[in-house]
C-alpha cells in the first residue's frame, strides 16, 4: 500500500512537472512568436517559407518595390530605386532594423501564432503594405547625393505622409555587401537609416531653437539690435573665449532677424548666455530635442542637448549648435511642421491607411497632430524669419518661388565624441518648409562629412527634392 502510494505520488510529480514545462513552453510561444520567428534558426521562416512568401510593398502610386515570385523576393527593377529605399523597404536579411522587412517581417509573411505558415491563403492575401513615399521622387535624390552620406526627409505637413525618404551610404538589395576588415569604412553605418537613426552636429539649424527660446522669454527682442564686428569674446575672456562670425565677417547692425538671416553666432551665443541654461532647456526640451518621437511602430533617435555642467562659453556654443549638441533629421522637419502649424506638429507617417494589411493586423502608422512644441505667436515669427531668410538672404531663384520656401541652413562642425574637440569637417544642413498651402512640404537634408556649408551641399539637394516633389504631384 506504501509503496503504491509512494509510486503514485512520484507519477504526479512528473505530471506536474510535464505540465507545468508545457504551460511555460506555450506561454513563451505566445508571447515571445515574434521574436522568436525572427531568430537566425528559424531561417526557414525568413528565407523560403517567409519573406518569399510575403505580401508586397508598393509606394504611393502602386509601384511595387519589393514583392515575391516563384520562391524568391524581387525588388524593383531599376538599381537606383533599389538603393533610394533600401533603408525603407530593407532586404532579404534583418540587418536594417527600421526597415518595413525587418518590422514587419511576420506580418508581411502572415505568419500566425496559431496557424505557423499555414494561414489561410483568403487571410495571407491581405499582406501588403503601401508606403507614402514616392519612388521617382527617392531615386531622383538619391543620385543628387551622388555618393555623398548623409539623408534627406520630405512630408506633407497637413496629411503626415512622408514623400521622399533616403539616406546614403546603400546598397544594392539584390547584392548585399559582405563587409570584411577591408571594406568596412566604405560600409560604415550602411544599415542604419540615417533619416530616423543618426544624430549629428546640428551647427546653425539649432539656431531656430535659441531664437524660439529669445522670442518666448525676451521681452523687447522685437526692436533690439546688436552691432557685430565678426569676432567677440563671449562667456569668458582670451582667444580660447571667442565667439568668431564666418571668417570673422563683420555683420554690423543687426535685428534678430537679420541674425538669423546673416546665421550671427555672435548674436547667438550671447542670446543663449542671457537667457540661460534652464531656459534654454526648457525650451529645447519642448521642441522634442531630448525625446525619442515615434513615426508609427519606428522609433527615432532623439538629439542632445545638455548644458547643465556647461560654463559661459560652452553655454554660448550650445545657443549656435556647437558644444554637444545634436539633432536627428526626421525631428528637424517634425520642428518645421510645428512651426508650419502654429506651434504643433502633423505628425510624419510611412504607411498609407489603405494597405490591405491593416485589414488583417493592427500596426501603428503614426501621423496624427503631435504635442504643443511651442507657442504660435512663436511659431509665426520664426516662419516669417525662415521665410524672410530665402526671399532677403539665400535668394529666392534657389527654390521654385511657387513653393515659398521658409528655411534655415547650417554648417554642424563635427564634434569629436568623448574630447569636445571640433574638427575641420562639417555636416551640411538645411531644413524647412514650404509656405504653399498646395504644396505643404516640411523638410530636412543634411551631407554629413564635407568639407564645406549648408548653402552648398545640402541646400541645392533640397532644392530638387522639393522641386522633384511638387513635379510628382502634378
Ligand atoms: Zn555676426
């Protein structure tokens, strides 16, 4: 009888166990399918019963750019459509994490936690995604970088939809590079989608922020002017202290708008000394600069701006993007949409609510009006300043004149991480928007790594971006 009890409380014992190791084992299924399908033992999933299984991917006009036939994914047929949207569509592998491949991996293949790859093929239909982008729009800039690195993001402030989407270094999805100890600098940074993954140096363009911060909190800055004479110490005494204009060029009298118009850094640095590390901030801060924002289910690097163990000078450097400062593209346009909105932003997004897909699963899309990142009383000057910026100081022949354009350049001189040191190198920037209600353009170029300005390098790309933009919707 002992014995038989003994057996039989032994046999619960491995009931227990088997059940419980099985209830744990569904439990992981269930809630870790996603990325367990994604792991690289599950390549079956990803190779030849996934993504040469999945739904396709089309740009704004039906144009497909990644499909699959016969057990193999293809992409569009023009190499340089390819490479435009590589970082958008992604490849055959899970290397460019942002990429709609690699997000949407199980969802394009209708992979299903209950059905495996089995779903039903009335359910599978439903995988395709269309993106908001234009491809000839994207192929056109991405020869304008002409192997240049860097990125430039065009969208609709009114609607969201994101037109023009590249960044360089790419590659070919039809030949993905192997990258080797030799050839890894040409290759450097190539999955990253600099449009949402890279911050950089944001030089002039963080100029929008000090005077944002000038006009919320000073009272007369309306009627103040400042005498510039090309070189000043500011926050501290000595050469090591000097606040120098573009080669020491002498801007004379100057309003605020002037300022920003000439891009004065003296006027500049000595603004963001006035008002001070917890204004400026503050003010930062509100125009999203220390925050990750969201386009959908992508998460956007945030920048940096951090000057609260910073002294007078570097203070002042800070006001004219230099010090540690740092911006993302995509948030520079979403700060151009906000200013194009009286102060709040139309959120960016990549997928058209159309795609057949959100018939079948929910993701987010982004879109939609983001947070209050400044005032509108602040917001309408800054516009009238950006706008007065091209028509009185870069020209108004740089852009199509239909399009009114609103914008800042700036020339970022890269900051050696870790030391502060700058360099000799620049990122070349430009970002704003068009006034045009027919044409509601919010955007930002940057060419990281010349040698030369904004007005340069990335201000002739965003010329022919919008331009190829405002062709396509025609
Ligand atoms: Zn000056």
């Amino acid at each position: 009888m002992k014995r038989t009890l003994r057996r039989s409380m032994m046999v619960m014992v491995v009931v227990v166990l088997i059940a419980g190791g099985a209830g744990y084992l569904s439990y992981r299924i269930v809630t870790e399918h996603n990325s367990w399908i994604n792991m690289p033992y599950n390549n079956h999933i990803l190779s030849e019963g996934g993504l040469t299984r999945a739904g396709s991917i089309m740009d704004r006009n039906g144009t497909v750019l990644a499909r699959s036939v016969g057990g193999q994914r293809v992409y569009h047929e023009d190499e340089n459509v390819r490479r435009a949207l590589l970082h958008v569509v992604g490849d055959d592998s899970v290397n460019i994490g942002t990429s709609m491949q690699t997000l949407y991996r199980t969802k394009l293949t209708g992979y299903s936690f209950v059905w495996g790859l089995g779903l039903p093929t009335s359910l599978k239909s439903k995988s395709d995604i269309k993106l908001t982008v234009d491809a000839d729009v994207c192929k056109k800039v991405y020869e304008a970088f002409n192997g240049q690195n860097g990125a430039c993001i065009i969208y609709n402030y009114d609607t969201g939809e994101i037109l023009c989407d590249v960044s360089t270094p790419a590659y070919d999805p039809n030949a993905p590079p192997t990258i080797t100890e030799e050839n890894e600098d040409k290759y450097e940074g190539v999955y990253v989608d600099n449009v949402v993954g890279s911050s950089y140096t944001p030089g002039s363009v963080f100029k929008l922020v000090t005077a944002a911060a000038a006009l919320k909190y000073i009272d007369d800055i309306d009627t103040r002017q400042w005498y510039c004479e090309g070189v000043k110490n500011v926050g501290g005494t000595g050469k090591s202290a000097q606040v120098h204009c573009n080669d020491g060029y002498a801007h004379g009298t100057e309003t605020l708008s002037d300022a920003l118009g000439n891009s004065c850094n003296i006027v500049f640095a000595e603004l963001a000394d006035e008002l001070g590390a917890d204004k400026m901030t503050k003010v930062a801060e509100d125009m999203g600069i220390n925050t990750n924002i969201s386009i959908g289910d992508i998460t956007v690097k945030k920048g940096h701006y951090d000057v609260k163990d910073a002294d007078m000078n570097q203070l002042a450097w800070s006001g004219v993007g230099q010090f540690t400062d740092l911006v993302n593209p995509m948030q520079m346009a979403v700060i151009c949409s906000a200013i194009a909105n009286g102060g709040k932003p139309v959120m960016p997004r990549l997928i058209d609510s159309g795609s057949d897909l959100l018939s079948r699963v929910s993701i987010a899309i982004g879109g939609g009006k983001g947070k209050q990142m400044m005032d509108q009383t602040v917001a309408e000057k800054l516009g009238d300043m950006m706008r007065r910026n091209v028509t009185a100081f870069y020209g108004e022949g740089v852009f199509n004149s239909e399009l009114e354009v609103a914008a800042k350049t700036g020339t970022g001189e890269i900051v050696l991480q870790g030391n502060g040191e700058r360099t000799n190198r620049n990122n070349a920037w430009i970002v704003g928007y068009c006034k045009s209600t027919e044409h509601p353009y919010a955007f930002a170029v940057v060419v990281t790594n010349v040698d030369g300005y904004g007005a340069t390098y990335a201000q002739p790309i965003a010329s022919l971006a919008l331009q190829a933009c405002m062709d396509a919707e025609k």
